[in-house]
C-alpha cells in the first residue's frame, strides 16, 4: 500500500513540476523569446519553488514527512 501511495506522490509532483516548466517556458516564447537556453532556465526558475515547497516538511501538500 505504502508503495501505491508513494508512487502517486511522485506523479502527482512530477506533474506538478511538469506544468510549471512548461507554463513559464510558453510565456517566455509568447513574449518573443526564441532563445532555447533562456526558455530552459525560464522553465527551471519556475520550477525551483515547487521543490522547494516538496522538500518543506510543513508543507501538508507534498511536503517531506519530519
């Protein structure tokens, strides 16, 4: 059971994560910006909250468990 759950929990963030990146890299290439290494970082730096918001173990979403 604890092995259904975790998967669950890593395609639920994974997702997560996935939809950031994309959303912030389509917003920087409708702006105009065709440059593939600024839309990469683009999508990172939209990432970077989300992972942190996973390794916040306060966090009741997805955080890590104390």
């Amino acid at each position: 059971m604890t092995t259904k759950r975790t998967k669950d929990q890593a395609k639920a963030i994974l997702k997560s994560w996935l939809k950031v990146f994309a959303a912030a890299t389509i917003a920087c290439y409708l702006a105009g910006n065709r440059d593939w290494e600024v839309l990469v970082n683009a999508g990172v730096a939209a990432v970077l909250p989300v992972i942190y918001t996973w390794l916040d173990p306060t966090d009741k979403r997805y955080g890590r468990k104390k």
